[in-house]
C-alpha cells in the first residue's frame, strides 16, 4: 500500500474540517435559535451539509487503501433522503398542532 499523496491529504483534512464546522453550525443554530420552525434549520441544513461532507472524506481515505465497502455511500444517500422528509414532516405537525406556524394567508383577488 502506498501513501496518499500530499493533495489527497489536504483534501480530506479540508473535508473534514469543513464537515466539522458545518456540523458546529448546525448545532448552535439548535441550541440557539428561539422558535421551532428556526431551530429546524439547524439541523436539517447544516449538519445534513456536515455528516455529507465528512462522509465523502471516509469515502475517499478508504477508497485510496483499498478498503471501501460503499457503506458509507449508502450512509450518505440515507441521510441526505431522510433528513429533508423528516423535516418536512416535523413542519406539518407543528402546522397542524400550533396555528401561529402556518404561512399567512395571501388575500384573494
């Protein structure tokens, strides 16, 4: 087995540092933000981003040894298919059960 180049290096270091932060991001806007429709945000955007990113970085570094399964392929598609529909999902319950978070009605003309 040979060594990763310097540039595969710096690709997956950058990856899972970008990851990282995203997934930073994600989770104080959680913590952070006042209502549930803005807290929703938080993680269905930028962690999303995050765990997508440092996914492909697994993908790369275990493509490279010669140990890649595509599980982490698998991974990221589900996680990337899940979160939105989750999310929509959370969004029409809050709708339903709390009239404050439905869009304003537009006037007829």
């Amino acid at each position: 087995m040979s060594p990763m180049p310097m540039w595969l290096d710096v690709l997956v270091a950058a990856l899972l540092v970008s990851g990282a932060l995203f997934a930073l991001v994600g989770s104080f806007g959680l913590a952070k933000l006042s209502d549930f429709l803005k807290r929703l945000h938080g993680p269905t955007k930028a962690s999303t981003l995050g765990i997508g990113l440092s996914l492909i970085a697994s993908m790369i570094w275990f493509a490279w040894h010669g140990a890649w399964t595509g599980r982490e392929l698998l991974i990221t598609l589900f996680v990337f298919i899940t979160a939105p529909v989750s999310a929509h999902l959370l969004v029409k319950a809050a709708i339903r059960s709390d009239a404050r978070c439905a869009p304003p009605q537009k006037p007829k003309a």
